[in-house]
C-alpha cells in the first residue's frame, strides 16, 4: 500500500502556496528588503534587508522596530503548513523570509517607518487602519498618500469608513 506522500510528487508539493509558508523557491540578491514571517528573536512582520549569504544563514540588517541597523542572522528553519486546504502534512526546510518590496496596512503595526507611501483606491474599512498607517512614518515630510475618488481620478480627501448599527444597541 502507497503511503500518503508517495500520491504526491515533489513537483506538486513544491507548486503548494500558502500564507505562513513561504514559496518552494526563494530567489535573493544582496540589498534585496525582506520580511520576517516566524518569530526567531525578531517579531515575525519585521522588515530586513538582506546584507550577506553563509552556508546555513543569510545575513540580514533589521529595517523597523526598536532594533534598526542591528544585525540579525536568519537560519533555515522545518516549517509545516497549518492551512488546512493543503491536501497532505508535510514539512520543509527553509528560511522564514520573504522578498518584501511593500507591505499591507496590518503589517505595519509597531513599525516605525523612515518614508510610508499610501495608495488608497478605495476607503480604508476602519479608522484605525488608517491610524494605524499614517503614525509609522517618522515625519510628514516622509509621508505621501495618493486617494482615488469614486470614478478613479486622484483626490484630496477621503471618507472614515463608520457603520452606525454598530453603534444602535449602546446606551450612553
């Protein structure tokens, strides 16, 4: 009788894309901005930038948080996917990094950011995401934001998403 992984080929299992791992191949250069996507001593989320490859680690400079400039190593790690629409368990051994040229509002969270550029196509869905974006930059002068109106020609302001039957059964 076939064992489970003997169904599977390598080139299927390598061809798997799910969120908390990351891609069967990882192509680098030196200067190249990656994210962090396991918590190895660094908040996973953490911007790098990478300075050197080794044979078991690739050299990496922290880009964000309290620990800018610092020098942190990133090893290869056993990582086994948890989604749940993956047909077989498996694990591999690779580094927890991704190539990271920009990031999503909620992986900017505990950031400090030297410039942030905001593309708003549409209203964010909540205020504080908004928030969220607009206090990682250092100053004003680091921040730009494009805004899109209704038709898709630029603007200059745009609306605080707010759902009031949220707030119908509160009693003040």
């Amino acid at each position: 009788m076939e064992s489970q992984l003997d169904l599977y080929g390598p080139k299927l299992l390598n061809s798997i894309n799910c969120s908390d791992l990351p891609r069967h191949k990882l192509i680098l250069k030196v200067g190249d901005p990656v994210m962090l996507l396991r918590n190895i001593g660094l908040c996973n989320g953490t911007r790098l930038q990478v300075r050197k490859f080794e044979n078991h680690v690739i050299e990496c400079e922290v880009l964000t948080d309290n620990n800018v400039g610092h020098i942190a190593l990133t090893p290869r790690m056993n990582m086994v996917p948890t989604n749940e629409t993956v047909p077989v368990r498996f694990q591999q051994r690779q580094f927890s990094i991704i190539v990271s040229f920009a990031m999503t509002i909620n992986k900017s969270q505990r950031q400090t950011l030297s410039h942030v550029r905001l593309y708003l196509p549409k209203p964010v869905f909540t205020h504080s995401q908004l928030y969220v974006t607009l206090s990682r930059v250092r100053s004003k002068r680091s921040l730009k934001v494009l805004l899109m109106n209704h038709v898709g020609m630029s603007a200059n302001s745009t609306i605080n998403v707010v759902y009031r039957e949220v707030f119908e059964k509160i009693e003040f």
